[in-house]
C-alpha cells in the first residue's frame, strides 16, 4: 500500500470516528404536553380568564435540546376538554397535515423531530381557528442550543431569561374582532400584564434580577396575534441581538429590534460594573407597553443566585 493510499485510509478512519463522536453526542429528549382548558389569573390582582393552555399555564413550559437533537414528543389532550389543540413547534420540519394536525378530546398525538438548527423558536397551537387558540394561551418556546457551545462570538451568559408577549384578548370567542385587531385590552408577558413591574402596578411582586456587570440572556418571543414588537431595554442597550437565536445571526449594539408576530430572538445586555441600576425591558410601541408590556430587570449585588439559572428561565 502506498503513502497516498494510507492517507486517504487515515482521513476516512478520522471522518467517521468524527461522525460517530457526532451521533453519540445527540440525545432523545422526551418532552409531553397535556392540553387543559382551564382558569387562569391574567394580571397581577388575580382577574381569572378562561384559558385553553399547555399544562394548565401560560406561556406552556420551556422546552430546551441541542442542535442535532431529536425531540421525541405526545401530546394529550383529555376527553374532558371540548376543543381539538394542536402543537406547532417552528423548530421542526415536518408534515403540517400529519405530525401539526389537531388532536381530538380524548385522543393524543405522538412524533417526533430532529432539532437540525440552533435557535429560539416560538411553539403554539395550530388548530382551528389558530388566533383563538394562541389568545387564549397556547404557546410557549423551544431553545436549540448551538452544537458546537458557547464561543467568543456566543459567550456563555450569567443569566438567562425567558419573556414571552401576548395580546390579552377579553372576549376570546370573538375571533372575528381579534383579526382586525379589536378588542385587546392588555399586553401579556408570560402570562400575565405588567407581570414584572411593580413601577407601573404596586400589586406585582416579581422582578428579573441580576449583579452588576452581569451578562443577560433574554429569549424572548412575539406571540402577539397581530403586533410586531419593538423590543428596547431604557436605561440600556442590547449588547448583543441574535437574531432567531441563532449565533451566526448577531448584531450588536441596538437600541431596539423589531420582533415580527411568531418571530424570537436571543438579546444580550450587560449592566454597568461599578453600581447597582435598573432596566425597563418594553415594547416600545407605547399601546403595548402601557398596557403591560414592561418588564423591570434589578442589577443588585445581593440578586438571587438562582434567579435566571437552571430551571429558573420562566419566572411564575
């Protein structure tokens, strides 16, 4: 055998070593979901609202995988509930009258994807009629982490957080009103308005927190029905905007981004060092953000240490 032969013997024993070591870094992540029709509290004083969500919450829990990753999903929907649901994830690709039908009371769907691009994606319902379903409260976000980890042009961050916005709809039967827009009476921010902001409502009680000099992570998504979102942090400035999530996707140093309806994103923002300040992260279209739309992020020395880490991305 000569040297070019043996070189070309070695590349091959190297690539598919490196395709194995690929295929055993991914995992199956069994993620169910169980769709309930029940009461929620919409605001910060307790008001109920009659919401069609994901494991009775709005948004549904996050689901988080790495890039290459196959999602192994059911969702059950119990034959006490009266409407068909669904689940679209817009990290998948897949068949929209197969793995996205709706799923009667009493029945469950089961598939599953592969998390072939690293991003921030929103999920929702998609049966019929879709905007009814997403009003009242079917959505939330999957998080596909890059495969190859943090680099210097995607640094680790010290926290991370998960903001999702929604347009509180009264009369959620009126489907109808919801396509001309009419009829919305609040900006919801997972869940609830001005869910994060005891500046604007004295009854709310939770803030997003962080140290001074920290690095933050925002994932957030547009789950609005009709309204792009001008995403702005005042008293500060997104170091960095990923946009989808995806790290190839930056841009750095925006004041505010627009955020299309179902769009996500990954923002980063990195307070001063040397003091304790606050940020309002808002919609800076003032009839969102004046109607719940605020959020009050607490760069403080004696944040939480487990604010923002871990399991803690969704602030209930």
């Amino acid at each position: 055998m000569n040297k070019l032969s043996t070189s070309f013997m070695a590349a091959g024993v190297l690539a598919t070593g490196f395709l194995a070591a690929q295929a055993a870094q991914a995992a199956t992540v069994k993620v169910t979901m169980v769709a309930k029709e029940t009461t929620v509290s919409i605001d910060n004083k307790g008001t109920e609202y009659a919401a069609w969500t994901f494991d009775g919450a709005i948004p549904g829990k996050m689901v988080r995988v790495k890039e290459g990753d196959i999602v192994d999903f059911e969702l059950i929907n119990p034959k006490t509930n009266k409407e068909s649901h669904s689940i679209d994830f817009h990290a998948a690709e897949v068949d929209v009258l197969g793995e996205f039908a709706p799923v009667k009371p009493g029945e469950s769907k089961h598939f599953k994807f592969e998390a072939k691009r690293p991003g921030v994606w929103m999920y929702h319902c998609g049966a019929s009629v879709m905007a009814q379903h997403i009003a009242r409260g079917m959505y939330g976000v999957i998080i596909v982490d890059p495969k190859e980890g943090y680099t210097q042009d995607f640094p680790k961050p010290d926290r991370e957080y998960v903001l999702i916005q929604g347009q509180y709809f009264p009369d959620a039967d009126n489907y109808k009103a919801m396509l001309v827009n009419e009829g919305w009476a609040g900006s919801l921010i997972n869940g609830k308005m001005f869910h994060y902001d005891p500046v604007h409502d004295p009854n709310a009680s939770l803030v997003l927190q962080s140290k001074p000099g920290e690095r933050v992570r925002v994932y957030f998504v547009n789950a609005n029905i009709n309204m792009p979102v001008a995403f702005h942090p005042i008293a500060g400035i997104w170091d960095r905007v990923y946009i989808n999530g995806n790290p190839e996707n930056v841009l750095y140093d925006m004041a505010t981004y627009g955020v299309s309806v179902s769009e996500a994103g990954a923002f980063d923002i990195v307070s001063p060092a040397d003091r304790p300040t606050n940020n309002a992260i808002v919609d800076h279209t003032m009839s969102a953000a004046l109607r719940g739309a605020i959020t009050v992020l607490m760069n403080k020395p004696d944040a939480d240490p487990k604010a923002g880490k871990g399991d803690n991305l969704i602030v209930r």
